[in-house]
C-alpha cells in the first residue's frame, strides 16, 4: 500500500526557478472552484489573511515567516543581510500521501504545521500543495540561512530522519493517516526502480538471481558462500562495519545486503537454506561433441591484424548475444559477470555503436574525435542552410510553385540533419562509454581465469581422491 512519504534535496543553481515551480498555478489550482479564465493572475488571488476562515480556497499556498507573493525578495533579503550569498540557496522538500487519504485542506494543513515543527522556529519556509496528480502533495521550499542569527540549515542524515520523516510520521498519526512502519531505502534512480520491477536485468536483480540460484544448490551457508565465491563474489561481515556487504565480480563499488530486500540478508540467506529438505539430484554428464579440425592452406604473414573500438565493442556484442540466447535458467550464465549480464537490456544501443565503428572504420579514440569534429562542423553547416531556406520561405513575394520547392528543399536538409544529429549522439557515447566497456570485459577475463582455475583444481583434487581410494 502507498503512504506518506517525503523528501528533501538541496537547491544549488535557482531559487528563484524552484519558487515559480512550487507555486505553479496550473498545480496548486483546484479546477472544480475555479475557471481556467480566472487563474491568469496568481497573485491577485493569493491575498489572504491566515485565519481559518479561509483555508478553504482553491490556491493552497502558505508561508511561515515569509510572505507568498514576495518570498524570493525576502529569502534574498536575509542572505544578503548575514552576507550567505553562497553554497546552498534552500533546500525543496515535499511530502506524499496515498491516494484518496486525505483532502486538499487537510494536505495543507499538514505541511504548514510540519513547516512549523521543523524549521518554523528559525527559517522562511513557503508551503505549496499540488493538485495535478492521482494523489495530493506538498512542496515545501526552505531558505538555507536562518532569519534569526544568518547559521546556515544543515542537511544531514539526522536532519532527515530524525526531524523531518518523523515530524511527518507523527503528523499522520495524529491525523489517523497510514504510515510506513519500516520505510526502506531507495536503491537508485527511478529509471532503474522501475526497471527492477519490471523484471529485467539489471545489476541487483542479476545478483537476486545468483543468490536464489546458490541457494537452492546449497544445504549449508558454508557451501553457499563457498559457491558465490566460485563464481567471483567477495563478502565483507567485518563486524566494525555497521552492515554486512558483497561485490560481485567486475564491480567497484560494493553493495549492502539488506537493500537487495528481507530475502537476501545473511539471516533469511541461511533460513532459505535450511529449508531445503531435498538433496540435490546428482548431474549427469554431458557427452562432449569432438572438436572438429581445419587446415588453413596459405600464410597468415600478410594478414593485417585487426583492433581497436571496433573489435573490442564487437567482442563486447558478441558475449552480450550470446548471454541473451541462453536460458535464464541454465548454469551457463553464471560463468559471465553480473555486469555484463546487466548490459542486455542495452544490447540495441551497442549495436548501433558497434555498427557506426565498423562503417566509419574507426579503431582509436583520437580517430573517433576526429570523426565528432567533422560531424558537428557539418551539423552546423546544414542548420545554416536551412535556417537560410526558412528565412526565403517568409519572403512575402513568394510563389506557391517556390513555396513548394522550398519546402522539399528544408525536408531534404532536415532529413540529412537527423541523420547527423543521431550519428554524433552515437559518437558520443561510443567516447564516453568505451572504457566502461573495456573495464566489463577485463573482469569478465578475469572471472574466466578464475574458473579455468578452479575447474583445474577440482579435476586434480578429483584425480587425488582416486588415486588414494585405489
């Protein structure tokens, strides 16, 4: 179920910029009081007085210590007084509550008296309360430097939790609104959110799968452990650290257990474990097909070697490909890393980088810049003449017949602009991304060695055993 949630985030570029959006009149409007005609002056209509006579309005915009219509110059004001001009301007934070919970008085109420709790005492804080969405909100938009002494508002992980998600906790209870009893925490940007809902594989969701599938070959989280470190997991349970991690293979950075979700902590890891009754079904092997052989009848000493962006992205492909055409289940994926299992979901943007290396013939990166360079000065050339078409398109004495052909003319040079737009787009992430691309496949060597090692001595310890049964 859907609760109150908030947020907060620091504003560095415009103040003024986040006023205009938080009282954005086509947001904070309630279209069933008022007509489209009457909300062409904003600030006609938010001269209010703050008795509760009129919190019943269809503009919900408040202040605390800060009038609305001239916030920006107040919160000015108090920055140039203590000479704070820098850093931080304010900081934007909202709060969400679930669909149909609460009314748009009642939303407003509640983020002025959260204002109130929180900052109220010390700083300028304008309140907004958006209608466009299926569910109601507020924005509140904190000047950074204090009105009473010029200190500067600290946002800090204490700030946050301890103040303002539990100001706003304790708001709803009062009101007998729902609360997140365990709130978790955001693992990512939306994009990728979303994209772990929808089941693709993405880096966490490729680790969730490793795990369930260690699991379910494992009857003890010895042998569990031992597995994930076959296939190139590291672990981390130092207990000076504060949470357990791992890092898979190829990685840099590492990751928490616990925001992988409750199923993937060491503990439920272990219970997961001990609930496999059934012992695992001996494999069977797999007969080998012989490895068929061909006689090359010339020489190879004037065959020019081939390298370079191109054949390091087409090799990059070729795995990409080959990861994607086996089974989801089969063992056979885990012998490639969990990044490059990840890159699936970008397998088409790869192709057009592997196809426009190959048809412009393009092995370095200076050649590549080099190709950037002539693509934007082309760019520019081409919008220059068709900027010169559309300006003898506005000629007043101009014919219908040198109209049309006019027309066709700035088609064929929009055409060619698209073309050029969408090569350097490629370009430039074929610049940006290569080293990226060279990292994946240095682990994913890497991992391979790993395994050609271990297979290596697992068949010695194999030929040991027997020789010691004999």
């Amino acid at each position: 179920m859907e609760t109150a949630t908030t947020k907060i985030w620091p504003v560095r570029d415009n103040l003024h910029r986040v006023l205009e959006y938080a009282e954005n009149h086509l947001k904070t409007a309630n279209p069933a009081v008022y007509k489209p005609q009457e909300l062409e002056d904003l600030k006609a209509v938010l001269s209010y007085a703050a008795d509760g006579k009129k919190t019943e309005q269809a503009f919900f915009v408040s202040g605390v210590h800060c009038i609305p219509e001239i916030t920006f110059e107040q919160m000015t004001a108090t920055k140039q007084q203590f000479g704070k001009m820098g850093g931080n301007l304010a900081y934007h934070a909202y709060q969400s509550f679930a669909p149909d919970e609460v009314t748009p008085e009642q939303c407003h109420a509640i983020g002025v008296e959260l204002a109130k709790r929180v900052w109220g005492d010390r700083y300028e804080v304008l309140v907004t309360t958006h209608l466009n969405t299926h569910c109601v909100h507020n924005h509140l938009v904190i000047n950074s430097v204090s009105y009473v002494d010029g200190k500067k508002l600290n946002n800090n992980y204490a700030m946050y939790f301890k103040n303002l998600r539990a100001e706003s906790d304790r708001l709803c209870r009062e009101h007998k609104l729902s609360v997140i009893a365990e709130p978790g925490q955001s693992s990512g940007s939306r994009y990728l959110q979303e994209a772990e809902k929808r089941g693709e594989p993405t880096i966490r969701n490729v680790i969730r799968s490793d795990i369930d599938t260690a699991v379910a070959m494992s009857m003890t989280d010895r042998q569990f452990y031992w597995q994930m470190r076959e296939w190139g997991y590291q672990f981390n349970f130092d207990p000076k650290r504060k949470y357990p991690t791992l890092r898979a293979p190829g990685m840099k950075t590492v990751i928490r257990f616990h925001t992988l979700g409750e199923e993937y902590v060491p503990e439920r890891i272990t219970r997961r474990i001990l609930d496999n009754h059934h012992c695992l079904a001996p494999q069977q092997k797999t007969h080998k097909p012989a490895v068929k052989q061909y006689r090359y009848r010339g020489s190879f000493h004037n065959v020019r070697s081939t390298g370079g962006l191109y054949v390091m992205f087409l090799v990059f492909l070729l795995l990409l490909r080959k990861v994607r055409n086996m089974n989801r289940a089969t063992s056979q994926r885990l012998r490639y890393t969990p990044e490059l299992r990840e890159a699936i979901r970008r397998i088409d943007r790869y192709s057009e980088q592997a196809r426009l290396l190959c048809c412009h013939k393009i092995e370095t990166p200076k050649q590549l810049i080099g190709f950037i360079e002539s693509r934007s000065k082309q760019r520019k050339v081409l919008t220059e003449e068709r900027n010169r078409v559309y300006n003898r398109m506005r000629a007043k004495s101009i014919t219908p017949e040198k109209l049309d052909a006019l027309k066709a003319e700035r088609d064929a040079l929009s055409k060619q602009l698209a073309a050029v737009r969408k090569e350097l787009a490629v370009a430039h992430g074929v610049l940006s991304g290569h080293e990226e691309i060279r990292r994946k496949l240095k682990a994913q060597r890497e991992l391979a060695l790993r395994q050609v090692e271990a297979e290596k001595t697992k068949q010695q310890n194999k030929k040991r055993e027997r020789g010691i049964t004999q």
